[in-house]
C-alpha cells in the first residue's frame, strides 16, 4: 500500500515539475519588451510610463490600473482614445509591470506619493483628466484630494469609492479577495501559472497584441502577484487614507462608466454613481454587456472615450 502511495505522489511530483519547467520555456519564449520609457522619479527609482497620442490643447488623461493591473490593462483604451485626438499616459506602479518595488507597505500614500512624483517628472502639463478601473478609484480621490489645481475632471471606469470600501457589505468582499490574491501570488511565486499564460484566463480584458504580451507575462510573474496582493491586503487602509482627503469639487465633471447589469445590484451600482450624481456635471453610463474587465478591452474602449470627451467638453 505504502509503495503505491510513494509511486502515486512521485509520479505527481514529476508532473507537476514537467508542468513548471514547460510553463518556463514558453514563458521564456513569450517575454515581451516593455512600451513606454522607464521614468525616473527620483532617489534612484523609476517607474514604466506609457504615453500615447499627440499633444494638443485637449487635457492629458491620466489612466490609473485597478488591483492586479499596470500600464498594459490601459492597452485597448489607449488606442482608442489615440485614434480619437486625445493623449493619455498609464504606468506600472511600483513593483508591478516592469517597474522595479518601492518602499513599503504599499498603501495608497505610497502608491499616490509615486504617482505625483511620476506626473512631474513626465513633463505632461495639467490639469488633467484622471481616470482610474475598480480600485483605482481610490488613488484618483486621494490624489485629486491632494491635488486640486491639477485637476480637469475624473471618469471612473467600474471604479470602487472610499465611502463605499468602507462598508460592511463590500469589507466582506475585499476580505475574501485579500486571500484569493494572496493564493495567486503563492501560485505565481512557484510558476504554476506559467504553463496557463497563452490561455484567455491570462488576458481577460481582450488586448491588442503588444498590451496583450505585456498582460500574460505580468500574469505568470511572482513579484507582480506577490506586490499585487500586498495593494489588495492594504486595501481597507488605502480606503480610509482616500476618505481622509476632500470629496470632490462638485464643479470638476465626473463621469461614471460600470459593467455589467443593472437589475439586482441596483444598491451597489448607485454607490457607483455616486461621484457623478453629486458633481454638477455628472454622467453615468452603464454597460450591461460588458464584464468588469472586458470594459477595459477592444469591445468597449468606446465608452471610456465617450466618458473621457464628456470630461473634457464640461
């Protein structure tokens, strides 16, 4: 009995060895070079920013990834927004993407602290127009809070907000999704996803080929993962930083773009809708066939760019 359970879990060990070590080679293969520059912020670190689209007299919208995401989730939208006159800039926080680990914890004073130092080494000139997917919607309230006079307007792509992270329906949530992604970063550090990064489960949004390489590379990459937990950890105190600073000025024109549909989750969309209810110039736009990833992807990048000129006409 014992010699067929020690063959049993040697014959597992040798799969799941051939699994990891084919996972590498076509990992190895699949490494993409990164779009964009390398910035330098300051203190010996940089971060990968992406800047697309020519120079006008239209404001510069600034793309702000959501948990999990970098400068390549913004691959789609990016284009989109290029073929319609506009100029945008997305990048890797620190230690995701290509660019190299901050100081920790990673919460959202350090991750907004970068994001200014970031904005002032690019030389773009504000104000601009912010627009941040799902958890990103606390770093744009914690940095307009802090920066004002920069400032055009804000779109909130499937975004969560400060009031609402803090409620006792959504910390369930954010609880349970804390040790999921602590288990993707473990699965990731031991290169079991490697094998999986030509699978759609690596790109859910539905990229262009280049953001798309960028996407399933960051995928299957540990240190990626394990940063990537560390923000969803932090999540509760990165809400609680956010409220901290002033709401919204109710001049500045805010958008709201969500997925999916509306019957049943009535409650969670108007906390949604919030920041455009309560703006002067507000607008709301929810996407019931799009999922909260495909909304960044090629199907429905349109409406990020229809959010995006509201912005930029009020």
């Amino acid at each position: 009995m014992l010699r067929h359970v020690g063959r049993a879990l040697a014959g597992f060990a040798l799969l799941l060895v051939s699994f990891v070590a084919v996972g590498g080679v076509m990992a190895m293969a699949g490494q993409p070079s990164p779009r964009g520059a390398m910035t330098d912020i300051g203190e010996g670190r940089t971060l990968r920013l992406v800047c697309e689209g020519p120079a006008s007299d239209r404001p510069v919208v600034w793309l702000e990834a959501g948990a999990f995401g970098f400068a390549a989730d913004w691959g789609a939208t990016q284009e989109a927004l290029t073929a319609a006159g506009w100029r945008s800039c997305a990048y890797d926080r620190a230690g995701m993407g290509f660019s190299a680990p901050g100081p920790e914890p990673r919460d959202g004073l350090a991750i907004v602290s970068d994001f200014e130092k970031l904005v002032a080494a690019s030389g773009e000139k504000g104000p601009f127009i912010l627009a941040g997917h799902s958890m990103a919607g606390l770093r744009l309230r914690q940095y307009a809070g802090r920066n004002p006079s920069q400032v055009k307007g804000l779109v909130l792509v499937d975004a969560a907000t400060a009031e609402a992270s803090q409620s006792k329906a959504l910390g369930t949530f954010i609880k349970a999704f804390a040790e999921a992604s602590r288990w993707a970063a473990r699965g990731a550090s031991m290169g079991l996803f490697k094998p999986l990064v030509h699978t759609g489960i690596a790109d859910k949004i539905g990229l262009p080929p280049t953001a798309k390489a960028e996407k399933r590379w960051a995928f299957a990459n540990g240190r990626h993962n394990r940063t990537a937990a560390q923000e969803v950890v932090l999540w509760p105190e990165a809400a609680v930083q956010a409220a901290a600073v002033a709401p919204y000025d109710p001049e500045w024109p805010v958008a709201v773009v969500t997925a999916g549909p509306l019957k049943g989750r009535e409650f969670w969309k108007a906390l949604q809708a919030a920041p455009a209810q309560a703006s002067k110039h507000g607008y709301v736009d929810h996407v019931e066939a799009a999922t909260h990833t495909r909304l960044l992807g090629e199907t429905f990048a349109g409406h990020i760019v229809k959010a995006v000129e509201f912005v930029g006409e009020h």
